[in-house]
C-alpha cells in the first residue's frame, strides 16, 4: 500500500479518534503503536480574549463574554512534512457554537454526546448531526451550533497541510452569512 494513501489517512485519524475516546493520557498516546504522534500538550481551552492563537486555529471564539464552545486538544502528530493530523474534543454548551469557518484538509467528526449539532451552510441548509453520528462537515464554509438543552461533546480528527485545523471567516463576512441565514450571536 502507498504509505501517503487515503485508506492510510483514513485509519490514522479512526486510530486517534479511538484514543479520543478511550481517554488514553499523555502517557498512552507515547505508545508504540501511535508512532509518530507527539505528546499531547495541556488541554487548550478558550476563555475570552486571552485565547491562544493554537485555539483561534481550532475554531475558538475569544470575543464572547462567555465561551461559546472550548477545545481540548488530545494529540497532534506529523507523518508527511506537508501534513498534520490534530485530534480534539469541542465542547459546545446548549445555545453556544463555532462562529462561520472551514478546514484546510480532512475533517473527521464524531457526536460523542449530548444532544444535536446543527451545521449549517453559506446556503443557509440546516444539517442536523445527533449523538452517535460520525460525518465529515462540508468543504464549504459553514457554522456549527448546539441549539439543544444538553452540553454537546465532538471528537473531531484534521488531517490538514499548513498549521491551522480550522479558518475563521472574516468578521464582516460572519456577520453578513448570519444575517442571511438568520442567526443571532
């Protein structure tokens, strides 16, 4: 098999979403069987301004008053020069979410608890994601939101080139795609 296959991308990112999920530590992701894959660093979370520029790439929203979402980066690893697979959890509390962005890359979700995410596009299409699904969020640039009663909890794999997992849109086209779509912040 070609070591840069998608099938080989695709095992890698089910390999770091398994280790998502079984709460693997620091320690574990060290393991053997995750060459390649560096150590965790502290989980990152977002907390107004004072937000990390790693978690700006992430998708945190650092001009709320309150979070609207944080991001616990699990792991973070480089098998090619050109591309990095980043492994993280992204807590959305009931009527927060993750302002208009897209990845540079793969993206791997799986709705690992709560209620609903729903996803919607630059074409305002509502795409509704319960707990237990797995998809891929559109190429396009699209927003996130839990408009459920319940904490949401994502675990998500970017298999993207450059440093970023996520692109947040510019403030001016955010505001003009929720004004289409109909969204309040």
């Amino acid at each position: 098999m070609n070591r840069h296959s998608p099938t080989k991308g695709i095992i890698t990112a089910a390999a770091l979403v398994g280790l998502v999920l079984s709460g693997a530590t620091s320690a574990q992701a060290r393991e053997p069987e995750l060459h390649g894959i560096d150590p965790p660093p502290p989980s990152v979370v977002a907390a107004g301004v004072a937000a990390a520029a790693y978690d700006a790439s992430l998708g945190q929203s650092g001009a709320a008053a309150a979070p609207s979402h944080r991001v616990e980066l699990v792991a973070k690893g480089s098998a090619r020069s050109n591309r990095t697979t980043v492994a993280a959890k992204i807590h959305i509390p009931p009527g927060g979410g993750v302002d208009w962005h897209t990845h540079p890359g793969q993206v791997y979700v799986i709705v690992a608890g709560g209620g609903e995410l729903t996803l919607l596009t630059t074409g305002c299409r509502r795409l509704s994601q319960p707990t237990g699904t797995a998809f891929q969020p559109p190429r396009s640039a699209h927003t996130a939101r839990n408009y459920s009663d319940e904490p949401l909890t994502l675990v998500a794999t970017f298999d993207i080139r450059g440093p970023k997992p996520t692109v947040m849109v510019d403030p001016g086209r955010d505001a003009q795609l929720d004004e289409r779509c109909g969204l309040e912040e």
